[in-house]
C-alpha cells in the first residue's frame, strides 16, 4: 500500500510540474501582425505571437517618432521618442515602454517600403529586444497612399554581460 502512495503522490508531483513548466511564459516570441502607418511618426502594431515554450498570444505596440520624412532615404534612421509593447498569453503577460531607432532599409513602388523597428521594451523584470520588420504596401500604378502593412519579427531578451 505504501508502494501505491508514493506512486500516487510522485504520479500527481510530476503532473503538476508539466502544467507549472507548460505555463510559464516563453523565453522568446515570434511575432507577426499588421500595423498602421501615419507619415506623422506614430506607428501602431498588433498581431499573434508564438512562444519557444509553445505558449501563443497576442501582442500590440505603439511606437512614436518624429515625421517619418526624417528617415526617407534608404538606411537613414529615426528615434523612438515614446511607445509600448504589451504581449498577453494564458501564461502571463509582458509590458513595457519603447526605446530605439526605426530604419527605412528598401524601397519600393511595387512591393513597398520596409523599415527595421529596434528597440528595448523595458519591462519591470528586466529587458527584451524587439525586432520586427514592418513592411508597407502601396496602392496600384504608382501610387504613394500606404493602406496596409505587415510586420514580422521577435522579442527576445535582452543581452546582458556576464556579471552585470
């Protein structure tokens, strides 16, 4: 009898550890979505995530810069001056304010304009890297009217040196 408890007991510890290890929140995400561009600097995105732990979730960011005419030449960037990043799955959620720099890195009348977001969501528990690809999509013949966008990459952590 005392065989069928210890089983019993390691059979319910072991289960209740996958389902404490199944909910924890990813280590990393990938991160696709849509986002609305204005020509003023103010970037909104949102879409799905995938965790490396399995977990899923959805996520939006809100990223301010100065008129994006400032960073209209291929390579030539622009800062962030404000914005968040919230990321909510079953397991938990991550949230934070933006820092970095947006850069237009191609340009095309046909397949659009893609500018790199690079930025540091500092969260109350440390730091993440955000790193996503936003890329526009131009109206027929030519036209410079942007209506619709879509944006792929990651938030990963931040790295940090040994020691520090």
């Amino acid at each position: 009898m005392r065989r069928i408890t210890i089983l019993v007991v390691l059979t319910a510890v072991a289960a209740l550890t996958a389902s404490v290890a199944a909910a924890a929140v990813s280590q990393s995400y990938q991160l696709s979505g849509s986002a609305v561009v204005s020509s003023q600097g103010t970037t909104s995105m949102s879409g799905f995530a995938v965790g490396s732990n399995g977990d899923r979730g959805f996520w939006r960011a809100s990223v301010t810069t100065g008129p994006l005419s400032a960073c209209a030449t291929l390579n030539s960037s622009c800062d962030i001056t404000g914005g968040t990043f919230t990321l909510n799955t079953r397991s938990g959620s991550i949230t934070g304010t933006l820092s970095g720099a947006v850069t237009l890195t191609s340009q095309s009348q046909r397949s659009g304009d893609r500018y790199t977001v690079l930025a540091t969501v500092a969260t109350a528990a440390g730091t993440e890297e955000l790193n996503v690809v936003v890329t526009t999509s131009h109206g027929s013949h030519g036209s410079c009217f942007s209506f619709g966008s879509s944006v792929q990459g990651s938030l990963t952590p931040a790295f940090t040196a040994p020691g520090g």
